[in-house]
C-alpha cells in the first residue's frame, strides 16, 4: 500500500475521532480505512489506536506515529508545491463554520478572493451561531465574533467588530427616540440571548454604564433580530457590517451616537499549531491577508453612527 495515502488515512482518523467520520472525509469505505489501518500499525509493529465503542485514543507508539505522518505529509506538501505555479498546488476540501451575518455580509467576498487564487480548494460553509466542537463537527477553520475566546482555544485574531445600536423610524415615532442609555429600560430590546444576559455596555468619555435591557423578543441569530428591528419591533444591538446601508439610507436609525459600545475581536478558530494541511495554512495566511486591507476595513469598521 501506498506510505503516504495510509499516512493520510491515519492522520485523518485521528482528527476526525472515529474510521467511520474519516470514510465520509476521505471518500472511502470503511473497509479501506480499516485496511490503511492495519497495514500503519504492522508496519509499526504495534498498536496504534485503543478503540472502543465510545471513542479512538491514540497508544504511545500512535502518538510517535502521528508525529512522523505529520512530518511526512508536510515534506511530500512542500515537494508538491516547489514544483508547480502558485495557486495550482494546492487541493483538497475545507469545512468552515460561522455565524450567518458574518458569512453573508463579509466571510463570502473572502472565500471568494481566496478561491480565484485557488480554484482547486473547495469550501463546504456551515453556518452556525452556537459554539462548534471543530474535532466532532469535523471542521476545519470556525470564525467567531466575540468579546473574550476560552483560554483553551487556539486562534488567529483577523480584526475587530464593531457594533451599532438602532430602530426603525416607525419604532422611533411610536415609542420615542433614547437620548441616554438608562432610557432603554422603557424601551422594546431585542436581546440576543446566545450571550445569556441581556447587559448592554456603552461607552462615553471616561463614563462607563452597563444597562439591563428587556423585550418581548429575543434570539439567538442577529439576521432575525435584525429583520424584527427592520420590522418595526423595538431596538436592537447589530454588527455593523450588518446595517451599514440600512442607516445609510435611513430604513435604520443610529441610536445614542455620543456612546461607544463595546467592541468585539474576529478571530480563526482551529485545532492544531503543529500540523495543518498546506490549504488549511493557505487560508489562514490569506484571511489574515485579507481583512487587514481596505475591503475588510470598510465592512467592519465603525461606529455607533450611520457611516
């Protein structure tokens, strides 16, 4: 059997915990898997894996096997590259994960760069607003916004969010206009409550004032809160990349535009510093690339005020 497909084989059971996930990855049996398998631990002469019915963990001569397939797949990668034009080396399936706002307001216009670049790269885009496990939900990069990652997390920062507080006019003429944040406590909020709390946090000079905020609808998806808050239904907290153009052309009203609201880091989610495939390091490098130039500075940058 070919060393380097069963090196691949391997590697690829190891990050995706199970042979069945790494068939469906791969595109092969489940047989084959196994056989790739068994042919890296007789050339090892030993275990590699305890398996059982729950989970793969690797044995002590599996870990000293990853290490060396990993070794061995970087150096067949950097061969493969050094002999052919930039862009047409690299191949191969990416999974990414990330919320629905950034992907269809920002991530999409990267992809897209990226892929001209690398036509035979594909994508598959989930999008999620929970916290995905990269290892179970066989993903290889995630994006996330948020304020503070887990110290567990290894990550790539890309740029910073900000966010605006807006309304409709309709909501506006009905309920009247907030001129200082404790005036949100009489106002319809619409909270978004994958953060678990509805504190809203504003900003003023050397002022600092955090507002408990509360409505009668709330959500885990900035997209559907955003429709509401376009609907008419109260007041809502949206990344600016989100309605950028909606208070442009006033369907959106920027509220309290003396206030700074707090901003948010975008950050590349990933598994491992010591081994990545040369498309996964690719996308890194671009994205890092990508949203420190004009494009990604246009869309995300801001502040609580229509542009």
């Amino acid at each position: 059997m070919d060393r380097l497909t069963a090196a691949t084989v391997f590697i690829t059971i190891v990050q995706r915990g199970s042979l069945s996930a790494a068939a469906e990855t791969l595109g092969m049996s489940r047989a084959m898997v196994t056989r790739h398998l068994n042919q890296m631990e007789s050339w090892s002469g030993a275990r590699l894996l305890h398996r059982s019915t729950r989970r793969l963990s690797l044995t002590p001569a599996g870990e000293h096997a990853l290490a060396r397939c990993q070794q061995m797949m970087t150096l067949a990668a950097e061969i493969e590259q050094s002999n052919q034009p930039e862009g047409e080396a690299l191949s191969g399936l990416l999974r990414v994960s990330c919320a629905l706002s950034l992907g269809q307001s920002v991530l999409m216009a990267a992809l897209t760069a990226f892929q001209l670049r690398y036509p035979r790269v594909r994508i598959d885009l989930h999008i999620s607003n929970q916290r995905v496990n990269l290892v179970e939900e066989r993903i290889d990069l995630a994006l996330r916004i948020t304020a503070q990652l887990e110290p567990n997390l290894i990550a790539r920062p890309l740029h910073t969010c900000h966010s605006a507080l807006c309304a409709a006019p309709d909501y506006l003429a009905r309920a009247g206009t907030p001129l200082v944040p404790q005036d949100l406590i009489r106002h319809n909020c619409l909270a978004y409550s994958h953060f678990g709390k509805s504190l809203w946090h504003f900003t003023r000079g050397e002022e600092k004032e955090a507002v408990a905020v509360s409505g009668n609808l709330s959500g885990n998806d900035s997209v559907m809160l955003l429709a509401a808050t376009l609907a008419g239904a109260g007041v809502s907290m949206q990344p600016v990349y989100s309605v950028r153009s909606l208070l442009a052309s006033g369907e959106l009203v920027a509220l309290l535009p003396d206030y700074q609201l707090d901003e948010l880091g975008l950050y590349a989610i990933y598994t491992s510093r010591q081994y990545q495939s040369p498309r996964l390091r690719a996308l890194l490098d671009f994205l890092v690339e990508w949203f420190s130039g004009e494009e990604a500075g246009r869309l995300l940058s801001g502040a609580n005020q229509a542009p």
